[in-house]
C-alpha cells in the first residue's frame, strides 16, 4: 500500500488536471511536467532504496513502437506502464519469435543521469532481429525508446550507489499466425525496473555448479542471440542447482561436453598469473556488452587478454574467476563445483576483477573519466 502511495497519487492529480497522460510522447511527458506544478514528480520514487534486490518493481512508464512485416518501426510512444493485449495466435507466445535486451541507467552523485552503450544493445537486438526473421528498431530509434524510458521514469532511478534502473526492451512477434512463419507484426517495447545486486548473496561471492546434463545452447542454434528461447530451458537446472544452495549454473558445450560456455544469467572469465581468459563467442556464446567492456578496460591497464576455448579442468585450475553482465555487473566468484568437487578461489578487494569492476562502475557513474565514449548522459 505504501509503496503504491506515490503512484495513486499521480494518478489522482492526471484525473483531476482532467489531462490523459495516456500515450503521450516523451517530450509532451516532459514539457507537461515541467510546466504543470500538478505534475512534478518528486525526486525519487517512495520506496525502500536500500533494500533493492533484481525484483520487478512497477514504474510509471512503458514505450511501445510496431510495425508489420517488412515495413519500418512506427514512430514510439509512452503510455502508463501496464499489461499488453496479445492474439492467443500472436508469434511470440506460439513459437516463442522475441528477443529481449537489458541496459542500465545510473544517476551520478551530481545528480546526472547516464545510460551505457544503448547503442551496443542495439546492434545485437538487430543481430538477434535476423537470426530470427524479425524486423527490428533502428539504432536510433532503439536508443531513443530507451532514453525516453529512463527519462519518463526518472523518480525510479536509484540514488547514486543503492543500484540502476534496469531497462528491458523486448522486440516480440505479436501478429496471429498459425502455421510455423514469421509473425506478420512486431511490437518493440521497453519497460523499466529499480534494481540492485542480481544474486541473493548480494556482493558475497557466487558458489556455481557445472552442470553436464543440460546445455543453454547448441552449435547452429540461437545461443548467440538473446532469444528468449534461450532462458525458459535453463530453469530446471537453476532450481536444481539454487535448490542445493548454488547461485547459478555454468553450462559446457553439447559437443565435448568439456569446454567452458557461460552462466545462465551472465558470461564467465579467470584469471591465472596475468592473464585474463574468457570463452570465445562463437555461435553457442551471448556476446555480452559488460564482457567486451570488461576487456577492452582490461587491456588497456595491461592484463593479456584471450578469448579461447576454456576447457573446465582449466576453470576449476584458475587462481581467480568472476561473471559480468548487465544485470550481474561483475561478480566474484568464490567457488565451483563439478563431479562432486568444490574448489574455492581467491576472494576479497584485490582482486583483478574487483579492480575491473571499479573502473566500469565508475565509468558507469560518471566517477572515471570516459575516454571510451560509453556513457550517453541524458539529464
Ligand atoms: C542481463 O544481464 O541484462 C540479462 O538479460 C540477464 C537476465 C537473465 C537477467
């Protein structure tokens, strides 16, 4: 109820001003808000920032955009968050023709708010868009739709140092089709969620477990992508793995059943002397953007860096091992464990990944200049 508080109240002033804030564009949003005291949002939104975990929180703003087959993506618009109306024939919920992105908005102690590589989604949601027969966004227009997302939502997005908002554009099938054939329309949508620590443990290190038995992915598949084909398959080996206390799953390749792919939620890397190695994305593999980030801001202090075949015997050898993603950001990892042995790694503030991770949060926040480029700020 208190956490509705807030969002009640905004609605009751859109009532009253006898205003529809339904589907305005962001900028028609903006200029409402800025020119009608009735509609000031306060700063931030009236929740609890300090107990943030990777739940779904309800924000005020959605965007929508659609097209048909072969056409272009419609101009986008913003409407209240809330459900979507679907064809039971839609793609998407028969044959499963979607794709999903995450990105990150994050708000600077000076009160700026920055978003990272919008740009580099895009691209894959493009990438994914034809693997799967899909017509997708433009870059521009991808990072527009995301721009406008954060900014309609911006009473969500934490405090500097409680988390991000996490955005979520998803690109789905949503034209009746019966027969197996591309959906004949595409609705590209992007919703938002104040998020922190993706794993339970928060910023403890993960315990992940190897399993053999399932795989994410298969050469010639959709692995490289971010189907959302690619995430309902790996929950019965998640909750076997969290239901022994394990924070996630890594998987190993189909073929050899021996080298290391990724985790369910996020990519992989160790460390042995001074080398930094991380499986290479070749079809089976997500090419994740805080992965490449990672990298290329590894290099640059001076670490080798390889993107190779991984087998699990060197894993389980490595001095030190550690995930990133865009939900997980980069988190350490404490210990695996494969065919009932756990071994531990190296943990604490030293460490290579955890100096990575300073950078890339900082460059994130607009602590650490940005000679890279990454950072959009939008306010
Ligand atoms: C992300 O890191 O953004 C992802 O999409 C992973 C997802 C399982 C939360």
């Amino acid at each position: 109820m208190i956490r509705q508080a807030p969002y009640l109240r905004r609605l009751i002033q859109t009532s009253l001003s006898k205003v529809s804030t339904r589907c305005l564009t962001a900028q028609a949003a903006s200029a409402l808000r800025d020119s009608e005291p009735m509609f000031r949002y306060e700063e931030y939104a009236d929740i609890d920032w300090n107990n943030l975990g990777f739940g779904l929180t309800r924000t005020d703003y959605m965007y929508t955009s659609k097209c048909t087959q072969n056409e272009t993506f419609q101009q986008g618009r913003l409407s209240d968050y809330g459900n979507v109306e679907l064809s039971p024939a839609a793609g998407v919920l028969n044959y499963g023709q979607g794709l999903f992105e995450g990105t990150k908005a994050f708000r600077g102690e000076d009160g700026r708010i920055f978003l990272f590589r919008p740009d580099q989604n895009a691209i894959r949601m493009q990438i994914g868009a034809e693997r799967m027969c899909m017509q997708s966004p433009s870059v521009q227009q991808f990072v527009d739709a995301v721009k406008q997302t954060a900014m309609a939502n911006k009473r969500w997005i934490p405090p500097p140092g409680k988390g991000s908002l996490y955005i979520r554009p998803l690109l789905i099938g949503t034209g009746p089709i019966l027969g197996l054939s591309p959906s004949p329309e595409y609705t590209f949508l992007v919703y938002a969620s104040p998020v922190g620590n993706y794993f339970k443990e928060g910023v403890a290190p993960l315990n992940l477990y190897v399993d053999d038995q399932f795989h994410r992915a298969t050469r010639g598949g959709a692995g490289g992508v971010k189907s959302i084909t690619n995430y309902a398959p790996v929950l019965k080996a998640i909750s076997r793995a969290k239901g022994e206390g394990f924070s996630d799953v890594i998987y190993l390749d189909s073929v050899h059943k021996k080298y290391v792919e990724e985790a369910s939620s996020c990519n992989i890397f160790l460390v042995k002397g001074n080398v930094i190695s991380t499986p290479a994305t070749v079809g089976t593999i997500l090419e994740g953007i805080t992965r490449k980030s990672i990298i290329d801001i590894a290099r640059d202090i001076g670490y080798k860096v390889e993107e190779r075949s991984v087998s699990i015997d060197e894993l389980m050898e490595a001095d030190e091992v550690f995930t990133t993603g865009t939900a997980v950001s980069v988190a350490t990892v404490g210990s695996i464990t494969y065919n009932g042995r756990r071994v531990d790694y190296k943990t604490g503030d030293e460490l290579v990944g955890q100096k990575l991770y300073k950078t890339l949060v900082g460059i994130q926040n607009g602590t650490i200049e940005d000679k890279y480029n990454w950072v959009v700020q939008i306010s």
